[in-house]
C-alpha cells in the first residue's frame, strides 16, 4: 500500500499555529512526516530545536520523521544550520540541494528532494551511491518519465511523488512578497506571516497565476493527483507526499488514506476533495501537458 507524507510548511506561520497543526497532525493516517524551514532563514518562529521537539512528538504517535534542509542557502549562518541538521545523528534528512547531499554522502541514508533536478537514471545511481535511499521526482516529470526512472531505478531506492498543494516553480535570492509592499529584503518585517497560503498574484484579467511565498514562487492552482493514485502504485510509486496548507489538512489526508485503501473509487473522492482546496485543481505535468491544464473533470 502506498505510504503517504506530508511535506515541509513552505509558508510562514506563527509558532504556535505551527505546533497546533502538527498535534492535529498526530492524529492523522499519515506516515511520513517532512519538518523543517525549506524557504527563508529569516524565518525564526520555529527554530531547530523546536523542530527536533516536535519530531519527537509525532515520533511518538507513530510517524516516521524527516528533517528537510533548505533550498537556496545564502549565508554562512545559513550553512551552520544545514551542517546542524544534516550533522543531527538521529533523525533522517531530505537534501534540497547538493551542499546538503555533500554533507550527507557516505555518511547516512537520507532523501533526495525535489529540487535537486533527478530527471534521468544515471543521476539516481549517483544519487544512490551516495546514500540516498528515496527519491522525490521533480514536479514537472510526468508519468512517462516517471515509467522509464523506475524501469532503471536502483534496486534498494524508493520513490515518491509530489501529489497534493500548490506546486513550488523557482527560489529567488530576491523575496518577492517584501517587494509587493515596497520593503527591503533585510528589514521584510516578516511579511510572510500575513499570508499563511502565500500572496496570490493575479493576470490583468483577474486569473489566478502564481503564488508570491517570499523567496519562493508556487503555482495559484493547486495540483492534485488524487485520481492518479491507482497509475502511481501501478508504477511502483512508494510514497505520496502531499503539501501543508493552513486549514482543511486533516480531511484533505483523510481523502488521500482512503483512496489508498479503496475505500471510495477514485472518481467519487475528487469532487469531494474540491471543496478543502485554496484555489482550482491542476494536473497538467502529470500527463506531459502544460502544468496548469486540468486532464479529466474535479466535479
């Protein structure tokens, strides 16, 4: 049965709301759960040893705990932290970038994240021979490419795919949501905190189009496998990760547990899940179309 994960908080929220939604979280049917800030190390609400308390925490409803390293490093104070993570010697680590995997080779099995560009079978063998021992596919990878990566993947490697949120597109040294409000990146006065969904960012004609979330541009629709949950596990898929956002998660898990466990059909829990979404669903890359394409209906 396909295991499922919760991804990394790409937003910014106050520390107690964050401690609030990973106590709902306990509860949940999920297995995996991805902790960390991937984002801005500006953002200090949580820092790492509230990180390593609530890990222990969920370690104890009976997840399995990643910590994730951040994307775009940009200081040294930026690598002292990644060294502190990827240096913990407890908990398992998801590498976002290669300074991370540096840290990591030969050292600990670890998770290869999504932002490291796997896109082909020789760059998972190194990927492999290295340590890691799960893979997360690249966001724009669709199932075909997905087909042929597990045809060549390595014997011991899992694979997971990003299947639920709004899709992270590019990191930039610049934030952005600092920008919308005339302010200079070093003196952002924490911005972020007043969109806990990201800031969206509209066409002239009123379209959604992207999601300004500081550093980090996402997509304004939301992606969503929930109906391709069957071609997943008939690929071989391991795990599902699916993307916090600020209300709703726990049915939105729920949703995802019990078409893993053919509870529903597939079809059924679609529209069903429409209704816990920030925003219309996408599955473009999926299919090898362009990502905001939606293939087969949501309603």
């Amino acid at each position: 049965m396909l295991k499922l994960a919760l991804g990394p908080i790409l937003y910014y929220w106050p520390r107690a709301a964050v401690f609030q939604f990973y106590e709902a979280v306990a509860a949940t049917p999920i297995d995996i759960v991805y902790l960390g800030e991937t984002v801005c190390s500006r953002r200090h609400e949580v820092r790492l040893a509230d990180w390593l308390s609530i890990a222990e925490q969920l370690e104890a409803a009976g997840k399995q705990v990643v910590l994730s390293t951040q994307a775009l490093l940009e200081s040294g104070a930026d690598l002292t932290t990644l060294r502190k993570i990827t240096g913990n010697g407890r908990i398992a680590v998801e590498a976002n970038d290669m300074g991370a995997v540096h840290c990591l080779e030969n050292q600990v099995p670890f998770i290869a994240g999504p932002h490291l560009n796997i896109y082909n079978p020789p760059t998972l063998e190194l990927m492999a021979q290295a340590g890691a021992q799960r893979w997360v596919m690249p966001l724009e990878m669709g199932r075909d490419g997905l087909a042929l990566m597990q045809e060549g993947r390595p014997s011991a490697m899992e694979t997971e795919v990003f299947a639920y949120g709004r899709m992270p597109l590019a990191f930039s040294a610049r934030c952005f949501t600092a920008r919308h409000r005339n302010l200079p990146k070093d003196d952002c006065q924490f911005s972020c905190l007043e969109y806990p969904d990201g800031l969206l960012l509209q066409t002239r004609e009123s379209a959604p189009f992207l999601i300004l979330n500081g550093t980090q541009t996402q997509s304004a629709l939301v992606y969503s496998l929930l109906g391709e949950m069957p071609q997943m596990q008939a690929l071989g898929v391991d795990v599902v990760r699916l993307s916090p956002q600020s209300e709703h998660m726990a049915d939105i898990i729920a949703a995802f547990d019990r078409v893993r466990r053919a509870l529903p059909a597939p079809s059924s829990s679609v529209p069903e899940l429409a209704q816990w979404m920030p925003s219309q669903a996408c599955n473009g890359y999926w299919y090898g179309k362009p990502g905001l394409d939606q293939v087969g209906s949501v309603a």
